[in-house]
C-alpha cells in the first residue's frame, strides 16, 4: 500500500539531533500512514550507525562522501514511495499532527505545489520562515555596504516578508527549507531539487519553478516542527557554499547577461563590505579590551577572522565550481 506521506532527511555530523528527529516522527500520526528515509552524508559522528542501531524502520542510505544537501536529498526522493514528500532538516522536532496537517492542506488543493509548517524556535517563539522571491535591491542591502546607507531598507522587509502574520495560513513564495512538503505528482512534473545548489538558495529555485509550473506555495500554521537551526551546517565552510549557491541562483534566474551583471557587483560589494568588517572589527577590539570589556573584545575578534577568512580565501574560492 502506497504511504501517505514519505519523509527525507539529509543529515551531516548531526548524530543527537538526528535521533530526537526520528523519535518525534514515530509519536502518534494518527491514520496517515508514513515512511522515514535518511540520507547520511558520510557523517563522522555515527549518525547512520545510530540509525541502524536505534531505528529499524527507518530506512537508510550511507554515502561514502558528502554529497551535499540537494543531491543526497533527491537520493532519498527516488527511493521515496509516498503520494507526498516531506523534505525535513535533522535539526527538528515534529510537533504531532503536523505532517497529517500537511498532507491534508496537499490534499484539499492540487494546485498547491509546496506547503510549508510554522517554524518555532526551541523556546516556542515563532521563527520567520516565509520569503519573497529576493529583489537585486533587497540583496544589495544585504551583502553590500549600502547596508549603512538606508534607502534600500524597505526592499530588504519585503524580502524577509517582515509584516508576515504567522498566525494565518496564506500563499507566499518561499517557504524555508527546513521542512517543506510536495505532492510526488509536483515533483514528477517541475523535477527534482537543482543539484548545483550543493546547500543553500536550493528551496528558493525549487519555490520558483513551482510558481513557473502554475502552481502555488502555502504556508500552514496547524502544522508545527521546532527547528533548531544551524546543527549540519556549522562549518567552517558554510559561508563558502552560501555565496556559491547565491551567486548559482541569481545567474539561473536573471539570465545570462544580467545575472553575472548582478553578481559581479554583489561579490565587489561583498568583498568590500567583509574588508571593512576586518578593519572595524580589529580596530575595536583593542580598545574594547583595554576597558575590561573582554566579552565584545572576543566578539569583535571573532568578526574579524570571518571577514579575514572571506576576504583572503572564501571569497576567492567562490570563483572556482561556482
């Protein structure tokens, strides 16, 4: 019998938070009926060990090298049997209830194409996890220094859709890849996730190509995942892929000319902006520490090396497999 609802999770180097995962997914489901899929992406920490230790069920790919998010994510969908997908991120709590409220919302609507839960903080506080689709403008704002400037501050709201009620279910077009939930006909029809994306900016191309397809993007507030954020992807690297999949994203979706036009004057503003930083951030520190305030000393020298490592080495390695 065909599931209800297949889950997919990607996981890295994230063996504890994948477990609590796991275990909220086999909580009461009520009648959906549902399959659990992880993809481990060569992990140090025995994450796929546990699985096979601990969850039976689930059912388990070992990459022997990290694939990146995208590509091991679509492994996990071509191996996939249910009427919908739910892509989840190792770092959540389900809340119970919620993948049957997302099938539901899938269900009631075949032209909804992406259905995305509420996000809540570990504290319970809601965590914004809705976009619009990012304006030259708004990215201006913020990887560039005109940051400081102001006037681009209203595009960069829209963007991060920052007058959002969380408390209502409404059409976006972005909802955070955390956990988003696709019907297999959707998948069958706009595709898999783009696999130049190794991770980041993969759920906004995916959103995007729905929208294309003529289908809609909805966020769902009586589905509910605790996402804590951060887990996997706290490398550091993760500012390196970050740019890569960004500079990826806006090439593919403003075409060839005007794209690299855009990305030209994005990675000069972003150098100058990570150069600015390192020069601000050492010339506080000291002073910072002088005064007994050593806390903010630390945080400014730890500034500093981000912005170092962007500016002589990042920031250049983005041009290579970019």
């Amino acid at each position: 019998m065909q599931p209800d609802l297949s889950v997919v999770i990607v996981a890295y180097n994230c063996r504890d938070a994948l477990a609590d995962c796991l275990a909220s997914l086999q909580s009461d489901q009520g009648a959906l009926s549902l399959e659990t899929i992880v993809v481990d992406n060569a992990s140090r920490d025995g994450a796929a060990e546990m699985v096979r230790r601990r969850f039976e069920r689930v059912r388990l790919i070992a990459n022997a090298a990290n694939r990146g998010f995208a590509a091991a994510n679509n492994q996990g969908i071509g191996l996939a049997s249910g009427r919908h997908i739910l892509l989840l991120n190792p770092d959540t709590v389900v809340h119970g209830g919620a993948p049957a409220a997302l099938v539901a919302a899938l269900d009631a609507d075949e032209r909804l194409g992406v259905c995305g839960p509420q996000l809540l903080n570990a504290d319970g506080s809601i965590q914004p996890s809705v976009r619009r689709f990012p304006t030259f403008a708004a990215l201006l704002h913020q990887y560039t220094p005109l940051r400081v400037l102001g006037f681009l501050r209203g595009a960069y709201g829209r963007y991060k859709m920052k007058d959002f009620d969380f408390r209502t279910a409404a059409d976006v077009d972005v909802v955070m890849g955390a956990a988003f939930c696709v019907p297999r006909r959707v998948l069958d029809e706009v595709g898999v996730l783009d696999e130049r994306f190794f991770v980041y900016f993969e759920e906004m191309d995916f959103c995007r190509r729905v929208h294309d397809a003529g289908y809609r993007v909805r966020f769902e507030p009586a589905a509910k995942v605790t996402h804590i954020g951060g887990v996997s992807a706290a490398t550091a690297t993760a500012n390196l892929f970050f740019c890569r999949s960004l500079f990826c994203y806006v090439r593919k979706h403003n075409g060839w000319l005007k794209g690299f036009g855009m990305e030209f004057i994005l990675r000069f503003g972003m150098f100058l902006r990570e150069g600015l930083l390192l020069i601000g951030s050492l010339l506080a520190a000291g002073p910072l520490a002088m005064v007994g305030q050593t806390r903010r000393a630390r945080r400014r020298v730890t500034r500093a090396r981000s912005a170092a490592r962007f500016v002589f080495c990042d920031g250049w390695r983005t041009f290579l497999k970019a």
